[in-house]
C-alpha cells in the first residue's frame, strides 16, 4: 500500500510513519486507543463502534486486516471491498485519526508499534482472548470490549444480501 503521509489521504499509515506519529501523540501527552478488525463492508454498527472506540482517548489508531489476511481469516471469497478502498473509507471518519494496514493474521506486531494506552475490540471477543492484552496490560493500558449493535453484522449483512429477492 502506498503511504499517503503529507497528502488528503494523510491518515493512511504504514508502519514505520504510524511509529513516528505515535512517538509525535505520546509527546503531546495523548491517551491513544488502538482497535482492529476486517471492516468489509462497513456499516453502523462499525461505525457506532468506532465512535464508542474514539471517545475512550485522544487518538485512534485503527489497524485494518489486508486482503490477504482477511481471506485467511474470512474464506476465499472476502473481501468484497479491497484493503484500499476500506482504508480510505475508514480513514475518512471523523472519529479516525490513523489507518494501518496489517498483513498478518493478527495485529500484535502493529500492537507492538501503537503500545496503546486503551487496547478495544468488540464485545464478541472475551477479554482473556484479544490479541494484545498482554502486552497492553504489562504497559499499564487497559483493554475494553464494546458490546456489539445489536443486529447490524457484516455476517447478517451478507445474508439479507444474498437472500433478497428483486421485486
């Protein structure tokens, strides 16, 4: 993926301009949050969570599954939306202030990088199991499971999709 830095696209990070933007936050004194997740098709209830998400710091950091590691994680046929265009999807929310694209099944090396002070997934994951924890925990952060919206999946998406009927 190319770096946009220094462009409109500016929120869209790889790894090595994500690292100096956190170094660039934590001198400023800002809580950053770092969330993850395949965001395919990207709908409320993405988006509710990314606003619960924001509001638990200063900066969110969110790392985004490549093509690649979705279809390991997902199936073959996913994504439906490419890694580029879902990082400028979500680069371009309010509540987002940086987009990194991540090629390995999990996170942890980009969590690594962030060190965030408030580590959040979604309520589908128990606490003991988020990729990070750990590491977050033994840097003095915190890790939050937001509850899921009720009813607004990719999965149900998908279904109702693949289900309808033209009329």
């Amino acid at each position: 993926m190319k770096n946009y830095t220094g462009h409109a696209l500016g929120r869209i990070l790889n790894r090595s301009d994500l690292s100096d933007a956190v170094e660039k936050w934590r001198a400023e004194g800002k809580v950053i949050v770092f969330t993850n997740g395949c965001f395919d098709i990207i709908h409320r209830g993405h988006v509710e969570y990314i606003n619960k998400a924001k509001k638990m710091g200063d900066i969110l950091v969110l790392g985004l599954n490549s093509d690649q590691s979705v279809r390991k994680l997902k199936g073959t046929g996913r994504p439906y939306v490419s890694e580029n265009d879902r990082a400028y999807i979500l680069s371009q929310l309010i509540p987002v202030d940086a987009v990194s694209i991540f090629e390995e099944e999990t996170p942890l090396n980009l969590i690594k990088v962030v060190k965030p002070d408030v580590l959040v997934k979604g309520g589908d994951y128990s606490i003991d199991n988020i990729v990070g924890k750990n590491e977050v925990e033994q840097d003095g952060g915190t890790v939050v499971a937001i509850p899921l919206v009720e009813g607004k999946s990719t999965t149900g998406l998908i279904e109702k999709i693949k289900n309808s009927k033209p009329e």
